[in-house]
C-alpha cells in the first residue's frame, strides 16, 4: 500500500500544488486547512506523513505537532514543518515540539519530494 500524506495548509495555491506533487509521486493524499481539522483528518486518515503549516486559523503547527506527539497511538507518524517562518528560534521550537524536518518557503518541489520520500523510507 502506498504511503499516505496528509497535506496541512489554509494557502489553496499550495495545497493544489503539494497535492499535485504527492499524488504524481504514487502517495495517498488527504487535505486539511486548519489545526482542528488536521487532528481530525490524523485519527481517521493516520497518515504515515504530515506536511504542516505553522501559521493557520484555530490551532496553530506548532499545537498540531504537540497533540500529535502526545498521542502515544500516532507515535509513528512523521512531521514536516512546511513554512514561511524560518528564524532559527521558529526552526528550533518545531524541532524541540517533535517535527521531523522543517522546511522553510520557498522551497524547491525536486527537494521536497526527495526529503519526504527519505523520510518514509527511514
């Protein structure tokens, strides 16, 4: 069974392209475009791969990467910040809450696809 990424993002052009790329890959996809509605999308979903904004309306990425790290039953799940904030202290809060990787916008799409196809693997 292909991997299943579940893609968390309130920008539609982003979303429309990262979907595209996933799914052009062979992965399963799922959408989310708030926090609230990622942890739904998670506990039915359960992807193997988060793709997540940090700024976004109701809960934030970093809220979201927390709540799934806390979750000892979604321990498995894989995270990778995908964002515009990319200071070093935004970088280190989203690896300290337990992100994965954490990619900073722009980002180059060959790159990404390699990073998240690395990070299954692994």
């Amino acid at each position: 069974m292909n991997p299943r990424i579940l893609i968390v993002d309130d920008e539609p052009n982003i979303v429309v392209s990262l979907e595209y790329l996933m799914k052009k890959e062979g992965f399963q996809v799922a959408v989310a475009v708030d926090g609230e509605e990622a942890l739904v999308k998670i506990a039915t979903f359960k992807p193997d791969l988060v793709l997540l904004d940090v700024m976004m309306p109701k809960k934030s990425g970093y809220e979201v990467c927390q709540e799934i790290r806390a979750n000892p039953e979604q321990a498995g799940i894989k995270v990778m910040m995908l964002t515009a904030k990319g200071r070093d202290t935004e970088v280190a809060k989203g690896l300290a809450l337990g992100a994965d990787a954490y990619v900073t916008k722009p980002f180059s799409t060959k790159e990404l696809v390699a990073q998240v196809k690395a990070m299954l693997a692994a």
